[in-house]
C-alpha cells in the first residue's frame, strides 16, 4: 500500500474519531443529522455509514465537520490539509467492477457512467473484498485521494451480479434514497437535467394554455401522449429533423441504412422519445447526453374520475386525483367544517406524493381559510400560515427544496437499460405463459 493511501486512511479515521469525540455543537449536529437520515428511512442505518456522510454533507453552523477537524488540527501539513479538504467532493454511487488490481479495482458508476479506480484504505478491507469478481454491483461512498485514483473506507454493500431488471430496480432504489447523490460527479448532467424540467413546464404551459389542468383521468391520459407526441416532434424538428419525410428518405440523409435506424428505436423503446438523438448520433451531432422519459398515467389514475395535472419549472408535473376535492373543502364556508374531511387532510399532510409546492399553491390561492383548517386540524389555534407552514411541512418529513423530478431527462445508458430491462420482463413473463401446464379435467 503507498504512502498517500495509508496516510488518507490514517487520516480518515482521524476524522471520524473527532466527530464522534465531539461535544457541544458538532455533537448536537450530529444527533440531527442522524434522527434525520432515520426519519426519511434511506436503508443506510448503519453508524458508519450515517458517520461518513455527516462528514461530507453535515453542518455546524456555516462549517463543515471537515473544516472544524482541519481548524483543530494545527499539526496538519498543508499536503494532508489539501488531502482532507478534498473529500468534499466524496459521493456515493452504484458501481459496478469492471477490472480487478492487484491492489483495488477499476469502478463505473452506473448512474453516470464515470470510470474510477478505488483501492481499499486498509489491508483488512481488501481481503474482505479479494473475492470479488468482474461486472458485481457495489453501493459504496468513495473519496478522492489524488487525481489517479480514490478510497473507499466507509460500509458498502455487496450486490453481487445483477441482470438488467434487477439493476434496473437497484437504480431506482438508488434515485430514491440518495436523491442528491444521482449525478453528484457529473453536474452537467444534472444541469441538463434541471433544463430539461424547465423546459417541460414551458411546454405543458404551451400545449394546455396553463400549468394546471384538470380531466376524467382516461381523457388526461390521451392528452399527455398527445403533447408527448407533439414534444417529440419539435425536438426532432430541432435537430433538424423533417418529420414529413419517411424513414427510408431520413436514414438516407444520414446515411445509414433504414434497418439500423429501427434497430436503434427498437433499443430505444417503443415510444422512442430519443428518435431525434439516434439520428444525431448517427449523423455525428450529438449535443444532448439525455433522454427525456415516457409520461404515462398509472391505471388507478386512468380510471379516476378526475385526475388535476399540475406543473411547475423545479417541481415537474404532479398528477392528484383528490385535488379537485381538497380546493372545494377550502374553498366552501361549510369546507371548514372538519367532520369528514380528517382522512384527506391527514393524507396530504402525511403522503409523500403531496410535495411542498401543492401547499404552497394552496396557501397562496386560500390563504385564510387554509390557516383556520390547519388550526383546527391541528389543535393550534396559534398556528400561522405565513410563519409556520415550511416548519409543519418538514414536522411531517416534506423537503421544502425540490429534489429531480421523475420527468427529468435521464442520460442515455440509463434510458437504455430500463428499456432492455422492461423487454426482459415481458419476454419472460411471454414465455412463462407459453409453458403454463394444461389444466387437468373438465375444461
């Protein structure tokens, strides 16, 4: 093991002594930090875990725990001093092992596909992992030590080797328990991501004439595969793309054959969302890394009655069956009466899909009447509106800030995976159906 390696172990553990040893402010810091990581039950419970992220993303008031150890440390060379400061950039990923080293492994992140060399701080930790092979799953914070290569030191999970729907799953799980942990080595992709939101709004906008819009949930369903469809043609028409022309006459331009332009589709999904990038990748002008992901209401919403669809430029789009009813209650005098409406109310307080831009949205349109029904539900009646409702928001385990909504672009490889996974899936579930035994007796 070289000298930098074991130094930044030495150092690491240093670290985490200090945070643990801590009284006063960085110990309240991290009793919070920890009550919180448990509160939005992440999966990551284990200490070590919770201790390495409080260490990156933890704060004491303007300070990061990294910046209070390095101010206590006087005896820190400036070398170990630049070391420390570094692991700001630490992040937890879903890698899969690409090479094994003699002494670490070569890592891909999935959710970017950014390539790394990770060697394990200690030699204890490297025989743990020695049996480990080619093209395993890994979820794993990771810290830089130099511009070659990086350090893994805190708990990882092992997840061994995963098809393509069961990575798929694992994705998902990733994007929802480590939200600012999606593209946190690759923020050009994450600002593409951000613009692609914005610019879905501007387009929901656009196509309904206003960000909210309410239908019979089967009637909803066919107008956003209608504005799909219709985003789908400006984006081709923004490539460059002439939609009235035939496959044959556009393969032609760009030359390639017609058969390779369907199987790309094919891989594309279905929908094909992404025509316009596989001709620009073909014609090799490719600008955007991202594809944006097929809407498409789930069956319950279908069958809704009335299903309000709402957007917003941070928040994306959000589909509420129940909205309809929760402006009628504020919006009637006899609304304020909480006799059959506890059920909703808890539902929007408690439910993860009621974000804090619906509050905001409804504060701003019923000000008062919203107050008085929370003073009321809450049984407090100094509850104020304007004072009080980010802190009752995150009481109830809301973030006030928008995390990526699931409209968001997502990079290509991603796109691509979950379309192989669903094909996989229905393949199978195809086949099972074929070698269903015949039912024995009367038929």
């Amino acid at each position: 093991m070289d000298l930098t390696l074991q130094r930044s172990h030495e150092l690491k553990q240093a670290l985490v002594d200090f945070v643990l040893d801590a009284e006063g402010e960085l110990a309240e810091a991290l009793e919070t930090y920890a009550a919180l990581q448990l509160k939005r039950n992440t999966g990551d419970h284990q200490q070590d875990f919770i201790i390495d992220s409080f260490i990156i993303e933890g704060k004491v008031g303007n300070q990061s725990p990294i910046d209070l150890f390095i101010k206590n440390r006087l005896d820190l060379s400036e070398s170990d001093g630049n070391l420390v400061k570094n692991w700001h950039h630490s992040f937890t990923g879903l890698f899969a092992i690409t090479n094994i080293l003699p002494d670490g492994f070569e890592f891909t992140n999935w959710l970017t596909d950014k390539h790394y060399i990770v060697k394990p701080s200690d030699p204890e930790t490297l025989q743990k992992l020695s049996r480990l092979k080619i093209g395993e799953i890994l979820l794993t914070r990771i810290f830089p030590v130099n511009d070659n290569y990086w350090m893994f030191s805190s708990p990882y999970t092992i997840m061994g080797k995963l098809g393509k729907p069961k990575l798929a799953v694992a994705i998902g799980n990733f994007k929802e328990n480590h939200k600012h942990h999606l593209y946190s080595d690759a923020p050009e992709l994450l600002e593409e991501a951000w613009k692609s939101v914005e610019q879905y709004h501007h387009d929901f906008v656009s196509f309904f004439g206003s960000d909210e819009i309410t239908l019979a949930g089967y009637q909803l369903n066919k107008k956003i595969a209608d504005f799909q469809a219709l985003i789908t043609e400006k984006r081709l028409a923004d490539a460059g793309i002439d939609t009235s022309k035939s496959l044959a006459e556009m393969a032609e331009e760009a030359g390639v054959s017609e058969a390779e332009i369907q199987t790309a589709t094919k891989e594309f999904g279905a929908d094909s969302n992404a025509v316009s990038q596989i001709f620009k990748d073909n014609t090799g002008n490719s600008k955007s890394k991202m594809v944006m992901p097929k809407v498409d209401l789930p069956a319950e919403l279908r069958k809704a009655e009335q299903v309000t669809a709402l957007s917003h430029p941070r928040w994306g789009q959000i589909f509420l069956p129940t909205y309809s009813r929760i402006e009628a209650i504020l919006s009637s005098e006899s609304g304020q009466n909480l006799e059959g409406n506890e059920k909703l109310i808890r539902y929007y307080l408690e439910d993860k899909s009621i974000n804090a831009f619906i509050w905001h949205r409804l504060a701003e349109k019923y000000p008062t009447q919203l107050e008085k029904l929370l003073q009321d539900f809450l049984q407090r009646p100094e509850f104020n509106l304007t004072n009080d409702l980010d802190a009752l928001l995150q009481e109830f385990n809301k973030s006030i800030e928008p995390d990526l909504p699931e409209i968001a672009s997502v990079p290509i490889h991603l796109h691509n995976l979950f379309q192989e996974a669903i094909a996989e899936v229905n393949k199978s579930q195809t086949k099972n159906k074929g070698q269903k035994k015949p039912a024995k007796g009367f038929q």
